[in-house]
C-alpha cells in the first residue's frame, strides 16, 4: 500500500526537472521494496522501529528565490536523481540508542555472532557534568538529543553490525526528497506556515521542549518530524557555495559531499523546537559550530557529546548504496582540529 500512495505522488512532481526531455530514472520494484520494523536488543532489553519505504526519482533541491525565509546557500535549484531507500519513520529515541551507549549491569561479552562486532565499536562515556538527556527525560520515546555528529555516525556503524543491514545517516539530497515527500512547496503540506503547527514541535508550540517523536502528523509519506522537533544530522560537511557546483540543466545522482575530520561544519535539516517557522522549511540547511560545544569542560576531548538539546538524527538504509558511501565511517578523533 505504501508504494501505490508514493507513486501516485511522485507521477506529477517529476515533469518539473527542467530540460529534460526524456528524464530516465531509477526504477524499484514494489514487492521487493516494502517498509518494515526493525527490533534490535541488549541484554535483554528490546527497542523497535519503523522504516518507511521511499521510492526513486528526480526532483528539484533547494528553494526558489521567491520563497520566505530563504537563504543563498539554498541556491541555485539543481536537479536530483534519488534511488529507492529506507529512511526511519520517527527521529531516534532514547530507547534505541541507550542500547548502543549505555552500560548494562548483567551484561556478558557475546562469544561470537554480530553482537561480537557490534560491541567491538567504541561507545561513549556518560557526560559528567550535566544530565545526559538535559532534564528533558529519556523515555523510550523521546528523541535522543546533544549529541556529536560522530555520536550518530558511529551508532549508525553499531546497528549495522548488530542487524547485519547497512544504515547510516541520510545524504542532504536524501533527506530533503524524503521530507518534500513529491511536493515542490515550503513545507511538506504546503506553503502556509500557519499549518505548521499540525506537523511540528516549533518555537510556538514546544514549551521549550522536545517532545516524544511521532505525535504529530506525518507526511504524505508517512514520516513523522521531518519539520521541527529535533533538528537531524545528515551525512554531509556544510559547503555554503554547493549547489552551485551542479548542473542546473541535468540530473545529479545523489550529490554527498563527503564528511571529513572536522569536529564541526556538518548538516542538520527540518528545524527544531526552538527554531521559527521559516528554519524549518524542507530546503533550509543550517551547520553545526563549536559553539555548541561552548560549556563543555572536557573540550576538546569530547567528541560523542555537545550542548545542542535541539539537535537528533533518523537513520536511512539504501536499497543500492552509492559507491562513495560504502564502509562510510566518522574520521573525528580526539585529535580532529575544530
């Protein structure tokens, strides 16, 4: 059933790729290509999570230089070619990732199977200066929030290892034809930000909190926070002029500007809580800065943790992985430079 809505949606959305006569794209095939949920444990703890079915296509990325709120780095609009993917219906929760980071009292080392990897992965160490969840709580629902660009890569490589399916963190382009869900407008529903509110944990709304994910109206692809909530980390480093870098008269497949060893300058998308509407639109981009690390007496030494409360991630899982993007892994180290 997901497939007939997505492809209802993606029919009209296509034909606006400029200047291509005969646009090809990537086909999927909509019995093999179907969402599922994904349940990982840990000593006996268990945490689930949907996977919503994405289909391929072609769009526009960025913004017009008409829309309100729009910045030059979401400039010039380029075509894009997306392949079939799996991206996480809701942002990941404290449920998920306490079973990656968190020391469990019985737990025994595996003796062999893909537990033995997975716990083979370093892990963070608890931030001993403040509550790890910021005294907004850690129910199994809410949002997993401050943490590092290399927190979420490295979970990203612990769940693959523990599932034995490769997922990481979505590509900017990846994101963003996710979160348009087949519609070139502001918003995922539209062009009035005055209906944000029905889709969104913003400034106007959150009691300066984050809330548990899925409680607000998803897409018209059945992903939920996409706008607002937690602001999400994409694989992507920030590069304000990278848009200009394609051609605006043909398909770009899966553009990625490859993260590199640099604590900060990554993407987050979609907004948060504590953003206005117009930071959470689906083309704006915003980048993470040392300042956000500002109050944090371990620096430089931390590199799992940060002082965003705003900041979370979702997780994708590619049906055809692009080549850049096999063996992806953080390059931070406590030796990264700022």
């Amino acid at each position: 059933m997901v497939f007939c809505r997505c492809a209802l949606l993606l029919i009209p959305f296509l034909v606006l790729v400029p200047t291509e006569p005969t646009p090809k794209y990537p086909t999927i095939d909509p019995l093999a290509h179907k969402s599922y949920t994904e349940t990982i444990e840990r000593d006996g703890v268990k945490a689930s999570f949907e996977m919503i079915a994405i289909p391929g296509g072609a769009f526009l990325m960025g913004s017009p230089a008409s829309e309100k709120g729009r910045k030059e780095h979401e400039g010039p609009l380029h075509p894009v070619a997306i392949k079939p993917l799996w991206l996480g219906k809701c942002e990941v929760t404290w449920g998920e990732y306490d079973l990656f980071w968190e020391k469990k009292p019985n737990e025994k080392p595996p003796v062999s199977g893909p537990d033995k990897k997975a716990d083979a992965i370093t892990r963070p160490s608890k931030a001993n200066h403040h509550d790890i969840d910021w005294g907004y709580g850690r129910g199994k629902n809410q949002p997993v929030i401050a943490l590092h660009h290399h927190g979420a890569m490295e979970y990203c490589r612990w769940l693959s290892e523990k599932t034995g399916k490769v997922y990481r963190l979505p590509t900017e382009a990846e994101w963003e034809w996710a979160c348009r869900a087949g519609t070139k407008s502001a918003f995922s529903f539209g062009d009035d930000a005055k209906a944000l509110g029905d889709h969104a944990w913003i400034e106007a709304n959150s009691n300066d909190m984050p809330h548990p994910v899925g409680t607000k109206k998803p897409n018209a692809w059945g992903l939920h926070d996409m706008h607002g909530n937690v602001a999400e980390w994409c694989v992507d480093q920030f590069y304000a002029k990278f848009y200009g870098t394609f051609p605006p008269d043909r398909l770009t497949l899966l553009p990625t500007k490859l993260p590199d060893n640099r604590r900060f300058g990554q993407v987050v998308r979609g907004g948060s809580w504590i953003d206005a509407s117009e930071q959470c639109r689906s083309a704006a981009r915003d980048q993470s800065v040392i300042a956000w690390q500002k109050k944090d007496p371990q620096i430089p030494q931390s590199i799992w943790w940060n002082n965003a409360d705003w900041v979370g991630f979702r997780v994708v899982r590619a049906i055809e992985e692009h080549e850049t993007l096999k063996g992806l892994k953080s390059k931070i180290t406590k030796e990264s430079p700022n």
